[in-house]
C-alpha cells in the first residue's frame, strides 16, 4: 500500500464509486489503500456525511467528565469501544480506551 494522504475531494470521489456500486475490495485495490482505511471512510461518511472526510486541524483533548460519562457508559450498556469511539466521534478504540484507563486511576 502507498500510506499516501488522500484530500477529502479524493475520499468523496471513491466513496461515490462505492455508492455507485464499486465493491470496497475492488475500490481498496484500485487506489491502494486499505481496506480497513476504505471502512473508515464509508462509516464517516455515513455518520457525517462530507464533514467526516475531512481531516481534523487539531489535537483534541477531552474533560475528566467526558471521560467519566463514557466510562459510565461503557460499563452500564455494555457498548464496545469502537461503537463508542463512532458514536462520539472519537478518532479510534484506543483513544477510548486510553481514556478510560486515565479516568479509572485518577479515581484509585
């Protein structure tokens, strides 16, 4: 794979091909990314629409009780860790997941 930058216009012209029918191994093969990066961008798209394909300006920081609801929530619905990361458009599980480790032993 190439590891190359795409711009949002280029993420938005392969997600079209996928809307117009372009199966996501055939779309990951043709422009070399993978396929996992092709998920990424569909589940954005879907959630964000063209705003999700854009790339984040800044480094995001998140408050104590941000992460104490997410805790909360994570351990009372049983939701996983990407369902969590997708559901408050947080970039990855393992933002998440480090997040929950900072909250558990702040509170030890």
């Amino acid at each position: 794979m190439t590891g190359r930058n795409f711009s949002p216009e280029e993420k938005l012209e392969i997600i079209q091909e996928w809307i117009q029918g372009a199966s996501p191994s055939h779309l990951a093969a043709k422009h070399r990314l993978p396929d996992k990066t092709f998920r990424e961008w569909r589940r954005k798209y879907e959630t964000y629409g063209t705003e999700g394909l854009k790339r984040r300006s800044r480094h995001r920081t998140y408050t104590r009780t941000f992460k104490e609801m997410i805790a909360r929530e994570h351990q009372n619905e049983t939701i996983s860790l990407t369902e969590l990361a997708y559901k408050y458009d947080i970039p990855s599980k393992e933002t998440v997941r480090n997040g929950l480790c900072a909250t558990i032993m702040v509170k030890k």
